[in-house]
C-alpha cells in the first residue's frame, strides 16, 4: 500500500519537491563560498602575525 502512494504523488508534488531540493544545494554552495572566505582570511591574518612576529624578533 505504502508503495503504491508515492507513485500517486501529483505531478506538483514532485515537481515542488524537487525545488526544494535545488534551493537546498544553492544553499549549500554559499556555504562553502563563506568558508572559503572566511579560511582565506583567516590565513591573511595567520600571515600577518608571522610577519609581525619576525620584525620583531629582527627589531
């Protein structure tokens, strides 16, 4: 019986459910934008205090 009602789903439905699953995976692609950026900032600042710290040591 169980079987037999998902086949039975409108067109709609389905068509609906796929959306959501598409918006899902554009969410998910910013994700992995933000953490990219928020890595490549992260290793800027990372940079930074290396530097920082050798003219430092050289000062």
């Amino acid at each position: 019986m169980q079987s037999n009602a998902l086949s039975e789903k409108s067109p709609k439905q389905q068509h609906s459910e796929k959306q959501s699953t598409r918006q899902r995976s554009k969410q998910k692609g910013t994700k992995i934008e933000e953490h990219q950026t928020v890595l490549q900032s992260r290793k800027e600042q990372y940079t930074k205090g290396l530097h920082r710290a050798a003219t430092m040591r050289l000062g």
